[in-house]
C-alpha cells in the first residue's frame, strides 16, 4: 500500500509563503533530504562533488525559500549553481548541460505571488518519479543531523553569470536555420514571471519587432491580471498595436498561448494540432500519437483522426503527459492550458519553445494566424469550479449517482470529466458536447450534487 505523501502534490510542493509546507523550516530539510539521496561516489571510488542546479521565478518568498534550500544543500555536503530568475524549462535544461545531480525550480508558476512551490528535476532533466519522491519525504521525517557533511565537507556555493544567454541558444536553436522573424510584429507578455529577461531578447536576435508586457516583475506582481492565466491584456494589446500575433507564457514559462492578429485567443489545443500537422508533414513527428490530458477536446481529437494520427489521453499534468511520451517513443504533447512538450528539444513544457514553432509556421507559409492557428472547430465546453469544506466530495459514494445520470445523457454525444483540484479545495467539473443546451444541464446537475455532497 502506497504511502500517504505529506509534502508533494501532482508537480512538487507547493502552498502558500512562509505557511506550512512552504516554510523556511521545510525547505532546509528538503534540501537535506534531497542532498543526502544524490550524495553518492562514482564507479571508481573517487569522490564525487555533488551538484545542485537552483533557479527561482520572480515572487518575494523566492528570495527566502532560496536561501533556505540552499542552506539545506550545502550542509548536506553538496554544491549549488545559483541561476537566479529563469524558466523551468531552462533549470532542467542547464541541469543536464551542467551534469548537475539536481535541478531545482522555485515557483508556483500559474497562481498568484502569494503562493511558491518547489520543483524538482533528476539528472536527466525530467520531473522526478512519485517513488523517489517518497524516498526523499521518508528522509524528511528523519533527524538528519547525525549525517550531515563535516565541516571541512561543507559545500559550496556559485552563481552561473551566462544562465540566460546559454537557454536563449538553446531555445534558438529549435528554430529553423535559415528562417528570420523580420517583418513579424509580435505581442509577448511575461506575465511579470522569469521570462522576462530571457524571452524578449530570443525574438529580439531572431529578427522580430517585440511589444512587451507584464515584464515589470517587482516580487508582487506575478501573473497578477496578466499572462497565460489572464490573456485578455495580451489580447487587447495585439489589438492596439495591430500585431501580428502575441504570445503569453505564464509565471514560470512552462506554458503558453497565442493570440491571433485579431486579438482571439488560441489555446493548447489548437497549438498541439498545428505543430503536428507540420511536423507530420515534415517527417518530423516520431509515431502517430500526440499524447494530451483528459481535458483536451474531442474537436482536437477529431481532427487528429483526418491526419491519420491518434490521440492518447492521460490524466491532467505535464508528469503524466511526459511519462506516456517516454513510454511511447512520442515527441509532441501537451495540454489545453498550454503545457507544450517537444520531446526533441526538451524534457518539459516549454512555453518559448512550443510559441517558435508557430512563429516558424508564421514565417514559413506567409499566412495570417487567424488562419493557421484554427484547425479545427471546438465542441462546446464548460469547466466549473466547485469549493468544498471538509471531505473530499470526490470520495463520496453518493456521486457515482450523478455520474452514472451524466454518462448517460451523454453517451455517444459528449464526455464529463471530474477531478480534485491539486492545489486547491476544488472539484473541477468539465463537460463537452455539440450541443451547448445539453452541455450546460449536465454540468449544472453535476456540480449542484456535489455541493450538496459538500454540505453534507
């Protein structure tokens, strides 16, 4: 039976600043804990230095939850590499480009400054399993002191001054070669997160006229009425500026969506069929699966099928999105929301990574993204929000009743998807269908029977 997990969710530990798990005290253990896990000798016997990989969004606490897991780290016998202020993508990129044994990233990525969380990626630059991450919470409930470095192993400290330029080419490099963004006026808002530096200068040395928003992080501002969680800003700034599209990564730059040069939104899903129809084109899709989550919709899934490709649904998460392609051999996944994965260039989302492989589709064929961008139409979709207090509706036997009515409203027609919000006292109800009347009676149904579960 699977031990009940105290401090990590579905992508790492996350919470509130400076309230329990995200404290000072948690943070210093974790990188004990950690520290000793990686703390290990090569094949020769020879003594290795163990490395840890640290980069951080733009939030307040990241100055004090830094500090704190570096502490950690180095009584642990091990070094840090400070990368200050990146995307998650580039930590777990410079942690294989390092030979670190660790990559860390400190974010909440989507939610506000008042929230951090830490991310954790292994030497290969992939998330760590839920097994290891076990292994190092049991290492936690420990009192560590008697193994901890003596004092002339104590590690050390440095900062990578040439971090962002080395992710900038990385990313570059995922570009065509022979391919310029001249003549592109292009919308990027940052979301005041860690690509705020890093993003702009990409399309900038591309070639690309570069309108920037929320790229003025003051530790308070993170995603605070901008990026991909808010992207009316970006779309009435397309708008304003008459660009020709615009781009909006999220707080730490793992996702991202496009607006079109009329300020329309386009989400994941519609990235996800462009770059496979031009990768299948291209010879450069491996397979014929594009792995998403249970939230994609049926639209995307249909097109898929016209392609003479399929697509294989995992449960919501990039982790989970990333395990299937590992498994697979698949190079493209992602999400709704805008978790894009190219498996040739990275091991996570990557939010300026996947918006290039538009703007080269942008460049490469000329047409507007109005065009390129829609695909497919959407079947209609809801997604509702349900708080609880107290016990999880989603244990209540009492809801196979609702669901049991619901499939059966929609068989053949349409989908209902349920889940427990990771973060939050949530239930996430999602219905789609063709039939809009139909898709708002099941999820108000729905969603009336678990807050009435909820007050039980």
């Amino acid at each position: 039976m699977a031990r009940r997990r105290r401090f990590f969710g579905t992508d790492g530990i996350r919470g509130m600043a400076n309230t329990a798990p995200m404290t000072v005290e948690v943070a210093q253990k974790l990188g004990q804990a950690v520290g000793l896990y990686f703390c290990r000798q090569d094949d020769v016997g020879r003594q290795h230095r163990h490395t840890v990989v640290l980069g951080k969004d733009t939030r307040l606490s990241g100055y004090m939850i830094e500090c704190a897991l570096v502490s950690g780290f180095l009584s642990a016998g091990v070094d840090v590499v400070l990368l200050g202020p990146l995307p998650t993508p580039a930590v777990a990129f410079l942690t294989r480009s390092l030979r670190a044994d660790l990559g860390v990233m400190i974010s909440a990525s989507h939610n506000p400054f008042t929230d951090n969380g830490i991310k954790l990626f292994g030497p290969d630059g992939f998330k760590l399993s839920d097994a290891v991450e076990e292994e190092i919470e049991s290492l936690m409930a420990e009192d560590l002191s008697g193994q901890l470095a003596s004092p002339a192993a104590i590690g050390r400290a440095s900062r990578l001054n040439d971090a962002a330029g080395r992710y900038i080419e990385s990313v570059k490099s995922s570009f065509p070669r022979g391919l310029r963004l001249d003549g592109l006026k292009i919308v990027l808002d940052c979301a005041h997160g860690s690509a705020y530096r890093v993003a702009p200068a990409a399309l900038w040395e591309l070639g690309a006229e570069v309108i920037t928003i929320g790229a003025s992080p003051d530790g308070l501002n993170i995603n605070d009425g901008v990026g991909s969680t808010y992207p009316q800003a970006l779309c009435e700034a397309v708008r304003t500026n008459g660009a020709d599209c615009g781009i909006a990564l999220d707080g730490d730059a793992d996702r991202v969506l496009i607006a079109n040069e009329r300020g329309e939104l386009v989400d994941g899903d519609q990235i996800l069929a462009l770059i496979a129809t031009l990768w299948k084109r291209t010879d450069r899709l491996h397979g014929t699966e594009i792995v998403a989550t249970v939230m994609s919709n049926i639209g995307l899934e249909k097109y898929l099928e016209t392609q003479g490709l399929s697509l294989y649904r995992t449960a919501v998460g990039d982790r989970y999105v990333v395990e299937r392609m590992r498994q697979t051999g698949s190079n493209l996944g992602g999400e709704q929301s805008g978790h894009m994965v190219l498996s040739d260039y990275g091991t996570t989302g990557d939010g300026l990574l996947a918006a290039l492989q538009v703007l080269a589709a942008l460049v490469e064929t000329g047409r507007p993204a109005s065009e390129l961008c829609h695909l497919f139409e959407p079947y209609p979709q809801t997604l509702k929000n349900v708080p609880y207090d107290g016990a999880n509706p989603m244990k209540n036997p009492a809801l196979e009743e609702s669901v049991r009515w619901a499939e059966e409203r929609l068989a053949g027609r349409g989908r209902l998807v349920l889940r427990a919000s990771g973060t939050e006292p949530l239930i996430r109800v999602m219905v789609e269908a063709q039939d809009e009347t139909l898709v708002a009676d099941v999820v108000e149904r729905v969603s009336a029977h678990i807050q009435k579960l909820a007050v039980e």
